[in-house]
C-alpha cells in the first residue's frame, strides 16, 4: 500500500485487502497506512518498524523533514501530467472507503484512529508545505467521512428510539421485555459510539482546521472552507450554526480569489436548500453587506458566484433591501456576459417570475391579455428607471438565457403597440413606447444572430444543430408576424424619427423567401409604400440612412421579390434625381440670389439622394455632373451654404467609391476574353524562339511588381497581403507554362532560379547581418518554380543559394526569415534518394572514369577548384534514420546546365580553416563524441583535397527545463488578518446538549 501508484487500482479491494492485514497485526498495517501518507506528501523517505515503535510521531515528522527532498518543489498534489491528474480525487475517495470501510468496528477500538489522526495533525502543522498540504487534504477527508459515519449514528439512534418508545408504549400483555432489552443496549451502544466519533471530529478539528483555515497557503485555506461548507449541509443538525459559519463569513474577505470562492460556493448549497433558511437569519443579517459588495469582486467568477448567491438569498422574503438589489440590477450592463447573466437571472427572480394567482385563468390569451404583457411592461420601466438608454441590447442578452420566453413574445409586444388600452388599462407613454420598439429590435436581433452584442463574447461562433433550428424557427415566426404588422406600425409611427429608425431595421432579420411562399405580396407593396412615404416626410439622416438599408436588404436577387423591390427603388430614386435637376437649374440661375426655401428643398433632396447612394450603386443616374456643377459654382461664388456644400461633397465621393469599385472588380478580367489568347500564343512562341531569354523575361517581369509593391507598402510589407499573394500567384501561372517536360526546359529553369537568387540577395539589409536582405521574400515567389528542377538541378540550385548566405542566416529561425527557409526546403524536397544524401561520414572517393570527366569539364561548373576550396557549403540539419546513410553522389557537369554560369566574386564567403580540415580527417561517425560532416558536393576532382570535410553545427532546439524551485518562504498570516473582535469562542462544543 505505500507505493502511491496503488491508488489506480481498485480502492474497495485496497481497504479490504488492508483491513485483513490490520485483523492479523495492527502495527505492521499500520505502518503500511503511515508510510502511504507520507509517500503521498512527495518524501521519499520510510518510516521503519523500529522507528514506529520507539519513536514520538513528532520525532518521526521530524526524521522525515530531513530526509525529504523540497528543492524541487513539486509534490503530487502539484504534479502535472497524465499520471497525477487524477491523484486528488483518488486520494480522497481511498480515505472515504477506508472509514467507510471500518466504521463498524475497526475506527472504535482506540488505536486505529487515534494513530492516523496524531499523525495527520502533526503533519498539518509541519514547516514542510507537501506535509502541510497533504495532510490537511487528508484530514479533512477524514472528517468529512467521519461526519458521515455520525450522521448515520444519529439517523440510527433515532430510529432505535422511536421503535423503543412504541414498545414501551404497549400495554403490558403485549409489551416485549426481551426486545426493550435489546433496544436499549443498542441505543446505548450507539451513544457509545456516537461519543467516540465526536471525540474524533473534536480532535481534527481543533487541532488541523481551527489551525489551517488561515493557512499562509491559499489551497490549504480553499480546502479547510469547502470541506466546513460539506459538513454543514450534510449533517445541518450538527454543524449548521453560528459556532461554524463564523469561519465562512470571516473568510469571505480572504486575499485570495479561489478562497472567496469557495465561502461563496459552500454556502450557495446551504441556502438553496429553503428548509435551513431559517438557520442562517443571524449570519445573513450580519454577512449580507460583504455577499452584496463581493458581486464587484476584481475576480469575475467570485463576483458571478456572489451575485448567484444572492440570487438563492431572494427565497428568503425581505432579507435584501432595495438599495441590495439595485447594486445588483445595474450588473446586467457589465460587459463581462457571465456576470451579466447572472445578474438578469436575479432581475428576473425579483421582478419577473412571480405571477398573480388570477393570471392562472388567463395563461392560454395572447397578444395584450396575455400574462407576459405586465411583465413586458415591467421590463420596459427597469429599463427607462436605470437611465442607460444606449445598452438595450446588454439588458436583453443578460436575460436572454432566463427569459427567453418572455423576451419572444413579439406577438404580445406588437400588440401593446398597435391595439389600444383595456378598460382601466393605463396606455404607454411616448417614451414608454420607444423604449419598447428598442427592446423588440433587440430581442429580434438576438434571436436572428445568435451571438451577443458587441463587447459581450470574443466572436461567432459555431452554432449546434439545435440551435440553428432554433434560429430559423425564430426567424420564420418574425417574418411572418412583421411582414404583416410593419407597415402599421410604420404607418403609425411614421412621424417620429427614432421610433421608425428603429423599426427599420426588422426586415434585415426577415426570411424573405417566406413573402413569397406564404403569399405576402400585399404587405411587402404596403411596406415599400411607408417606406416611400417616410423618406418623402423626413429630412434626418438617421431615418434616410434606414429607409436605405431596408431597400439593400430587400433587394436580394436571390429571393423572386427582387424585382418588384428593384422597381419601386428605381422609382423613388427616378423621382429624387429629377427633382433634384429641376431644383438645381432653379438654384443656380446667374443674376438671382436664391432664398432660403430654394437652399433648403436642394438641402432636403441632396440628403435623400447621397443617403441612398450610400448603399446602392446610383452611376445611372450621373449624380456627379450635378453635385460637380453645385461645388464648382460655391467655389466661384463663395455663398453656397455649408450643408449643402458637405453632402455634395459626400455624394461625389460615394460617386466616386462605386466608380473604384467597379474598376477593382473588373480590372483582372477586362480585357481576357480580347486579349487573353493572343498573351497565351505570344509566350508559347517567345518560348519556343529562346527559351532563356523568356525565362529572363518572365523573372524580370516578377521582380519588377515586387519592387513596385515594395515602394507602395515599403519593405515592411504583410506577407499574406492581398498585392503580394497575387504576385505568388502569377508566378505559379508561370510555373504552368513551362509543361509537363522537364528536359526541356532544363536550363531556363535553371537560369530563373539563378536571377531570383542573386535579385534576393542584392540589396544587403543596412541594419547589418543580422537582419535579412531587403528582397528576401522574392524567394516566396521563387519557390513557386522549384517543382520545375530536375532532382539533380535542385542540389546544384542549393549549393549556389548557401555561398550566398552567412552561416548566421541558416541558423536564423524568426518569421522575417521564412522567406529563405521556404525556399530551401522546395529545393531539398526530392534533391535525391535521401533527403539528405550529401551527409556522409565518410569522404566519397569518385571512380577514375569520373574524375577524369570532371577533370575535363571542371572549368565549366559555377565554382572552380580554387572557389570550391574556399567556400564551405552549409547544409540544413539530416533527418534521422535508423538505416545507414548512403555516399553522396557527385554532379557530373553533364547533369547541370547551371555550370554555365560563373559564380560572381562579391559573392564568396570567407575561407575554410584547413587546421580544422585537418583536425577532422580520418575521425569516423561511430564516435560518439563526434558529428556529423558535410561535403562540399559542389568540389571538382581535379586537385581535390582527399577525404576534405567540413564540420557542421546542426540547428538544435533547447528544451529549457524549468528552473528549480526552492522552498517558498514560509510565513504565517497576521494575527489581523481576520477580525480578532469578531473571534467566537472555539471551544464550543460540536454537538448541543
């Protein structure tokens, strides 16, 4: 048992297993248990049979003390990983079953229990934080299965009594003295009992909790006050009265969060039960201002679980004041959801959820009879009283969850618009009337968009199944409901500017296939017609900007009343473009001043049009001659007035905008269908003519976009911008025309890869080395023509790359130097049979037939023998294998055409150290001191130095272990750190006599 591992296996057969031992020697199985905690705090220490004998338990903590090993740290209750995640709770359950176990024999023979709990109790008040920890955790387990085993006594003895007092009761005939016997040894025995189980409790009481709950570790603090809140709950008769609570309410003000939250938990599940409210008035009414301030905890989750608290504190009638519960109310604005939503949940209790006994009858009416219209009207009035008339949509999402149902009944909320009062019935005011229109919006938008408002989430998300269904659901019962009841609420409220704007906005949240499948034509002509009238009523740019989004989203080619909403635009706009003519010749008459009355129809119709042009495309109607002729003729004259000469400008910059647009949308596609073939045709015979020079053409041609992007967005321009993606894929266009052939397109292949490079690395950073070359990221769209290297080509194309970079750069692994890297690894894919296959251990002699091939083409190769000798190749790090790697193989320059051309000399990289050379020669891979040596595959034979090598450093990553943890400095909390006036006298006892 004291391997800690034990604790996966099977606890019953554990105990069980432990019990027979303890039946057969209790020192030796208690040993076993003693040796199980003290392995479980993380010591690796052993408490001997001789030591358990002869030695004090505090003489055997202190033994332990020295042996055990804090350094790191770490301790199973801390452990990270697979195999201690669940350590905590099998701890717990182990110590549950043990007592479970022996609760009818072994805990009552003095010697078992008291063992365990000396030890446990100077474990807890060990300098050791892993002693500590542990033995508080296990304590107070033990405490609570002890509570248990006392629970079920008392459950017991009350049973033994009540069949006693109904014996006793018997008359004397039928009176079994025999069994009265029996009853009253066995209450006497379970007294007997209960007294030892109370001494227990008594004793890991005060000598582990009253001590740790003010614990300088917060965890040990955490576990002392969730296990109180466990014993007061399970055994109420006992444990629930002020002697305990105390402890919970002094620790509501603990420094740490996780503390906080535990007090408010383990009291959330005393106050929802309603039956032990009446236990908890004194310290309610003595702790309620601390649960009342903790709902603006720093901590979000101590302020949600506070505010929940409150929330079950409601069962308990004129407990919280008014002032109480508006601290509370103004929380449904808070920006963080949960807490919001915990706050709606209590709004709601308060104000919503209680209903009159005479609704009952009238649960089955709707629209304004029905029982949410008090309730709509309630919520209305919470939400002009809390004076945040701009956050509608914060109040609706904090209750969205509670009141759903309530916040969905558009058809009770549309009534109290439309009908008119009951008898005795008070109407909405105005403002009362606005404010619902804003709260209706809301609701309607939260159910069509799923997601909360903004500030409210970190983004969509991806909804269920269920909730999509949800969602069209709620969408059809909106569109179906407005698409009749729009119009008459605009028709009534037609001349008032915020409540139209807002109501405006519903047909963005419609189904607009259902005015045509549940054949609501009608309506939608009835819509336009407001719609017309309201832009002919007003003026202001808010409804104007409305009446512009409702024509955008009703205008759906996808939908079949596209046509008929198209129409009536064209015919509102038809009529303002010409009004506005008919106004501006009239305005702009040479010789007459024009009057106020003249200025403000111009005004008044301007604003219509440059609202609309907004969202719809007005080049048609050729807005900008206008609006040009307006500005010119302000500009000359010097009296145009100010709002007229601002939404003229606006319209012609909404003119221009869609201009733009359709020049970017059309601009790639234009001219192909005239001119696509005939580029096509005249690459193919540019190609077939000279072969390189259209390479060079094409790379040039790559390198002049990039540098001209480069100058529009400067060098610190974003890789994943649109401009550059182009770039990469035009470059893979090019890619394409190149075909299937490889062979024959050998060497232009070869000669854009040479131009690319040497582009890349032309313009040297002037920060210095360590930062990359200005033209880096070409090599992005470079890697686009890799596929098109023969194998062979690649290695040759790699090797030219490395005399171009410092060894600094292939070591570099920040994203500026992705560029480089990218490409590197296109050249290394499929370079030969190994991935790697320049590696050797051994340097490769080629057969004489070959270096006398080499010897008569050596002049030809990029790099000469005197270039090779001086410029080392740096190659990326293996991949590791278990076979053994092959030679290398060598480039004949039969097999590149890139040996053409000749390696510049500013290019050239600094000499190789041949004392190093010489150093290495002859070493062999099977040291294991040694590394890996790289090739220079690119040395010709003719005066090659035999078995050259050259040292490499291969990119490691460190795996940085983190740092030892010495033994955090123990210190204890103040003796204030709790009220010390507040102190209750810890002697009480734990039972009432």
């Amino acid at each position: 048992m004291a391997n800690v591992a034990f604790i996966f296996v099977s606890f019953q057969s554990v105990v069980d297993d432990w019990i027979e031992s303890y039946k057969h020697d209790r020192d030796i199985a208690l040993l076993d248990l003693i040796n199980f905690f003290i392995q479980c705090s993380g010591c690796k220490g052993v408490v001997t049979a001789e030591m358990f004998r002869h030695m004090q338990n505090s003489e055997i903590i202190r033994k332990m003390t020295e042996e055990f090993d804090e350094d790191s740290g770490d301790y199973p209750l801390t452990m990270a990983g697979p195999q201690w995640k669940k350590f905590k709770s099998s701890f717990c359950e182990f110590i549950g079953v043990l007592v479970r176990q022996c609760q009818y024999s072994i805990i009552y023979d003095e010697y078992m229990m008291d063992t365990v709990i000396s030890l446990l109790t100077g474990l807890s008040d060990s300098q050791v934080r892993a002693f500590r920890h542990t033995s508080t955790l296990a304590a107070m387990k033990l405490m609570t299965a002890l509570v248990n085993v006392a629970l079920n006594l008392s459950i017991n003895m009350d049973n033994t009594q009540r069949q006693y007092e109904a014996e006793r009761n018997k008359i004397i005939g039928k009176r079994a003295n025999d069994r009265l016997e029996l009853l009253l040894q066995k209450r006497k025995e379970l007294q007997e009992n209960q007294d030892e189980i109370e001494n227990m409790m008594n004793a890991i009481f005060k000598g582990v909790f009253v001590h740790r709950y003010r614990d300088a570790i917060a965890e040990i603090r955490a576990i002392c006050i969730e296990e109180i809140g466990i014993w007061m709950k399970m055994y109420s008769d006992a444990f629930l009265n002020d002697s305990y609570l105390k402890y919970v309410g002094w620790t509501m003000h603990d420094k740490q969060g996780e503390v906080r939250l535990k007090c408010l938990t383990a009291l959330q599940g005393l106050y929802y039960n309603k039956e032990l409210n009446s236990k908890l008035e004194l310290f309610t009414s003595r702790f309620k201002d601390r649960i009342v301030s903790m709902t603006l905890d720093k901590e979000y989750d101590v302020a949600v679980q506070a505010i929940k608290l409150l929330t079950l504190v409601l069962h308990s009638e004129e407990v919280l004041t008014a002032e109480d519960c508006e601290n509370v109310y103004h929380l449904v604005y808070s920006a963080h959801r949960p807490v919001a939503v915990a706050a709606g949940e209590f709004l709601y209790k308060k104000l919503f959820s209680r209903r009159d006994p005479e609704d009952d009858g009238i649960l089955k009416r709707r629209g304004r009879q029905s029982p949410n219209a008090n309730l709509v009207k309630t919520l209305v009035f919470f939400f002009l009283e809390s004076e945040l008339h701009e956050h509608a949509a914060y109040l609706v999402d904090s209750m969205w969850d509670c009141a759903t149902d309530l916040l969905k009944d558009w058809e009770c909320m549309n009534s109290l618009l439309l009908e008119e009062p009951l008898n005795g019935e008070e109407p909405l005011t105005d403002r009362q009337e606005s404010a619902l229109i804003e709260i209706m919006l809301c609701t309607i938008r939260q159910a069509a968009e799923c997601h909360p408002p903004v500030g409210r989430g970190t983004g969509k998300r991806v909804l269920t199944a269920k909730e999509k269904k949800t969602q069209l659901d709620d969408r059809t019962k909106i569109t179906e409901l407005f698409a009749v009841a729009l119009p008459q609420l605009l028709a009534k409220y037609s001349v008032d500017a915020e409540k139209v704007t807002n109501l405006l906005q519903l047909p963005q949240y419609f189904d607009l296939e259902i005015y045509t499948t549940g054949r609501l034509e009608k309506h939608l002509d009835a819509l336009l017609r407001q719609i017309r009238d309201i832009v002919e009523k007003h003026t202001d740019i808010d409804v104007l900007e409305a009446c512009s989004k409702t024509y955008h989203a009703l205008c759906n080619e996808e939908f079949t009343i596209f046509n008929r909403v198209d129409i009536a635009r064209s015919q509102l706009i038809d009529e303002l473009a010409d009004k506005f003519n008919r106004l501006l010749e009239d305005f702009l008459q040479e010789g007459e001043e024009p009057d106020e009355d003249d200025a403000y129809q111009v005004l008044s119709t301007l604003k219509r049009i440059t609202a609309f042009h907004n969202a719809h495309d007005l080049s048609r109607w050729d807005l900008f001659g206008c609006n040009y002729k307006l500005l010119k003729t302000g500009i000359e004259n010097g009296d145009m007035p100010e709002q007229i000469v601002i939404h003229a400008l606006q319209c012609t910059h909404y003119v221009i905008l869609w201009q733009l647009a359709k020049i970017t949308e059309s601009s790639s596609t234009k001219y192909y269908n005239d001119y696509g073939d005939i580029i096509k045709e005249t690459m193919s015979k540019t190609r077939q003519i000279d072969k390189i020079q259209c390479a060079k053409t094409l790379i040039l041609s790559l390198q002049q976009l990039f540098n001209e992007m480069i100058q529009e967005n400067g060098y610190n321009f974003d890789r994943s911008s649109p401009t550059f993606s182009g770039i990469k894929e035009l470059a893979r266009r090019f890619a394409l025309t190149f075909g299937l052939d490889q062979l024959k397109t050998r060497e232009a292949i070869a000669m854009l890869h040479k131009d690319g490079i040497e582009f890349a690395f032309k313009e040297p950073n002037p920060q210095g080395e360590s930062h990359p070359p200005l033209n880096l990221a070409f090599l992005d769209i470079l890697s686009e023509f890799s596929s098109k290297l023969l194998r062979q080509d690649k290695r040759t194309v790699y090797v030219y790359l490395e005399k171009f970079m410092t060894f600094q750069m292939s070591l570099r692994r920040e994203d500026v130097w992705l560029p480089l890297m990218s490409y590197r690894n296109s050249l290394l894919a499929g370079g030969d049979d190994d991935t790697m296959s320049v590696i050797s251990g051994i340097s490769s002699r080629g057969s004489t037939v070959r270096n006398k091939k080499t010897n008569s083409s050596s002049d030809s190769m990029w790099l000469n023998r005197e270039q090779t000798m001086h410029t080392p190749v740096m190659m990326q790090t293996p991949q590791l294998t278990s076979t053994i790697m092959r030679e290398p193989k060598r480039l004949r320059p039969e097999e590149s055409y890139m040996g053409v051309y000749p390696m510049q000399p500013e290019h050239h990289q600094a000499p190789l150290d041949y004392k190093y050379v010489d150093d290495r020669r002859g070493t062999s891979l099977m040291e294991d001191d040694e590394e890996p040596i790289v090739e220079d595959v690119m040395m010709s034979s003719e005066g090659r130095i035999e078995d050259l090598n050259e040292g490499m450093d291969f990119d490691t990553m460190d795996i940085d272990l983190p740092p030892s943890k010495n033994r955090r400095e123990r210190t204890e909390l103040k003796p204030d750190f709790f009220d010390p006036a507040s102190i209750m006298d810890e002697s009480l006892p734990f039972f009432p006599t």
